[in-house]
C-alpha cells in the first residue's frame, strides 16, 4: 500500500450507500509521434498505462488508487490541474461511479468508472472517441 494513503486503511466505513453519482474527469489522447503509436482508446491522465476500454467499467482498488474524478465540471487542462509535461490533448466529459467511494474535497476516488458523455475538447477527437465509446452527445 502506498504510504500516501495510509490514512485510508484506517477510515472507518459509515454504512451509507448511495446510488451511483455522476462525476467530471479528463482523459489523455495518445496521438502518434516518435515515441508512441495511436491507439483507439483512451488513457488516464495520472497513470500513463491505465486504458478506458469501451464497453467495460474502469476499476480500481479505493485504498490504494481507485478512479479519480470531480465533483464540479472541469472543461479545460488549467482546470484540472494537473501538469503532464507533455502536448498530448485532452478530452473532459462525465462519468458514472459507483462501487466503493471516498469522498475527497474537490472529488471523488471510486472502485468503479464508465464514461458516460465527452463535453470538451478538440471537435474532431470528441467525434472520433464518441463513436468508440458509443457515446452521442
């Protein structure tokens, strides 16, 4: 377990359950260049292996990394405050959580994610990343 969330080993779980909650996030598009190759998918910002594949939820273990994402629309790189160091675009939209939830204060951090709208971002890779992931807007 990473020492960063220690402190989620010892939370306490309340018995709330709730139904599933819609959230913001941004994903990163792989395009070609001397190092990478194009792919049909995409890839989350924070880990740089991690691929949203259509048609199955993305998940992850809430105690250690789980799916990140925000309570309020972020619709731009400055908004989501989070450098990469790289030129690779990105796409923001929706997605619905579910599953095991931690409640952070700008979002959430959650077991279960699937895409469910791109909202912004280049026109172009939002038609092309609409139709993979069966999404119209």
């Amino acid at each position: 377990m990473s020492p960063d969330n220690e402190a989620a080993r010892t939370l306490r779980h309340e018995g709330i359950r709730v139904g599933e909650i819609i959230a913001y996030r941004a994903w990163r598009v792989i395009v070609f260049g001397w190092l990478s190759k194009a792919d049909d998918f995409l890839h989350s910002v924070a880990m740089r292996d991690y691929v949203w594949y259509p048609n199955r939820p993305a998940s992850g273990d809430v105690r250690t990394h789980g799916i990140y994402s925000f309570r309020n629309v972020i619709c731009s790189r400055d908004e989501y405050g989070y450098d990469t160091g790289n030129s690779e675009p990105f796409l923001f939209g929706k997605v619905k959580i579910w599953g095991e939830v931690v409640e952070h204060e700008t979002g959430y951090r959650s077991e279960f994610g699937k895409i469910v709208s791109l909202d912004y971002g280049d026109p172009e890779l939002l038609e092309r990343f609409r139709r993979v992931y069966g999404l119209y807007a």
